[in-house]
C-alpha cells in the first residue's frame, strides 16, 4: 500500500509540475513566489555568483529571471526551454526591459539534443531542474558543448529556514516535493554519473537569508592534449 501511494504521489506532482511549467505558465511566479514566501527569485539569482566565464548556456529557463540578470550585467547568455510557453512568457519579459546589454537569445528545444557546437560555451547553468539533469544523454551533451575547464552549474536544493509557523509548513511541503535537503540523488551516485563523462564534481551548502541552497559545481577535466 505505502508504495503504491508514493507512486501515486509522484505521478500526481508530475503532473502538476508539467501544467505549472506548460498550460499554466501564466501562473508559475505567482506560485512559486506563495510556495517560497518570495524568496525564489532571490534563490536562482544565487547562482550569477559562478556564472563569470560566458559564453553561459541556461537550461530551463523558465519565465526569465536568471537570463535578465546575465543580460543586465552584460553577459553573453543563451537560453533553451522546452516549454513553448516559457519561451514564450521569457521572450516578452526580456523584450520589455530596456536595460539589457544585450538582446535575448532563447531557444525551444531538449538538454538531450543542444543546437550548439562542440566546445563552444564556457558555461551551462540549471536552477532547480527536473530529473533530466541526471539523464546520461544530457550528461554527454553538456560535455560535448563546454569547452576545457568549462563548467555546469546546478542548483539542486534548498533547505528552509526560519522557525515561523509559514517557514516550518514551508519546509514539509518542500521536502514531500522532493526540492528539498541534499541533492536528489545521493553525492555518490551524482559523483559517479558525471565523473564517467569528465566532469570533477563538487558540492557546496551556500547560506541565502536564512535558508542553505545546494550547488553542485562540475568542470569539465582538461584532457592532457588540450594543455
């Protein structure tokens, strides 16, 4: 019975998650900003702190807030998404903001199949992707496009602070969504996914406010031929 509920419960966050980020775009800021008491924004924005070797590859974008941010500090950025309504929700948001240095350059497409040659990005960023992330294909082509040395930024987690009531109930319901504490995979196995496609893996507990986000940080190994 207990797992016949977990498997029930999964394909029902499944299912809201993909009309959240699909026919329900329109709404994905005003949950996320009830869901994390407003603090969302301010967890993506987190990872800009790694993002100063562009080019940058976003993957997942979502409604466009990380790409502003590149963009605004003059940051050559691109985007893929697979959602054709983020895309579009993104584009009009970055065609609105005057104060780019740059135009948007966002693309509909999979992490498994990235339309950009081998080599040519420095960076690839994802906040609080979905299990794609960990797909081996996608693994192999985030390999494929960095450059030596280049690296893959994912912010996997986030553990809740605070001891308000709203922060508590805030902490349970990330944590039955699975976006919450460690990484969703444990260290061992992320670790030796990514380190048979020559990445180094690191894992690193930043403090944000009063919550602790979770950063996995991989480099691609420079090949001794490259040096």
């Amino acid at each position: 019975m207990k797992r016949l509920l977990a498997q029930w419960w999964g394909r029902l966050l499944r299912g809201f998650f993909y009309l959240l980020y699909h026919q329900m775009a329109f709404s994905y800021d005003l949950v996320a900003w009830l869901v994390s008491l407003g603090r969302w924004q301010g967890w993506v924005a987190q990872a800009c702190q790694y993002l100063d070797q562009p080019p940058i590859l976003e993957l997942g974008f979502g409604p466009g807030h990380l790409q502003q941010k590149l963009l605004e500090a003059g940051k050559t950025a691109f985007g893929l998404d697979e959602s054709r309504f983020m895309c579009r929700l993104a584009a009009r948001r970055l065609r609105k903001n005057s104060n780019l240095g740059s135009p948007p350059a966002l693309c509909r497409g999979l992490a498994q199949n990235l339309p950009f040659a081998s080599g040519s990005l420095k960076s690839i960023v994802a906040t609080f992707p979905s299990e794609y992330i960990f797909d081996e294909v996608t693994i192999h082509e985030c390999a494929r496009v960095l450059s030596p040395g280049g690296q893959l930024i994912i912010l996997a987690a986030v553990e809740i602070g605070g001891r308000t009531l709203a922060e508590r109930l805030l902490r349970g319901l990330f944590h039955i969504t699975h976006q919450s504490g460690d990484p969703q995979e444990t260290k061992q196995a992320v670790s030796d996914r990514f380190s048979r496609h020559e990445f180094s893996v690191n894992f690193e507990r930043r403090e944000c406010g009063d919550d602790w986000l979770w950063f996995i940080r991989l480099q691609k190994v420079v090949s001794p031929l490259c040096e």
